[in-house]
C-alpha cells in the first residue's frame, strides 16, 4: 500500500471527493508492504518506485537510495513522515 504527498500546479481545482489539477507531480512516497514501511521524497526513487515497484523496495532495503529510510509501519509513523516532508516542502 502506497501512501502520497502530491504537489499540484497550474489551475487547480477543489472538487467534492478531492482535487483536479493541471500537472501533478509525487513529491513523497511512503510503501507499506510485508510487515514493515520506507518512504522518502528522492525523486529518482520515485520514479523507480512507479517503474519497477519491487525493485525500488529491494533496492530501498539494501540502502541503495540514501534519501529513504526505513519506519515502523504505523498510521502515525507514516503521516508524521509526509507531514514532514510536507512541512520542507513548503
């Protein structure tokens, strides 16, 4: 289970269910998956993460992408790392 921050540009729209954006652009992931949680905001991961799902976590576990880090697979250990890199994102 994949968890999101996502930076929205050019005319952006507030419906009902959510937003509708011109571009959006995954600013940072969080991966839930087989009893534990790595999420970071570095790019190039990302787009591993969209490409090769299991190879980006693979990958994520043996501390090839020094951006992502490993976090306990809580609701409040997940949340606090978005907000976080919401926060730095600002």
């Amino acid at each position: 289970m994949a968890f999101g921050l996502v930076a929205l540009s050019g005319v952006v729209v507030e419906h009902e269910r959510g937003y509708r954006a011109a571009r959006a652009e995954a600013a940072a992931v969080v991966v839930v998956h087989r009893g534990g949680a790595v999420g970071g905001d570095d790019p190039s991961w990302i787009e591993r993460l969209f490409e090769r799902p299991g190879c980006a976590l693979k990958e994520a576990a043996r501390g090839v992408w020094p951006g992502v880090v490993a976090i306990d697979p809580t609701a409040d250990e997940v949340v606090g790392l978005l907000r976080d890199e919401a926060r730095r994102f600002e």
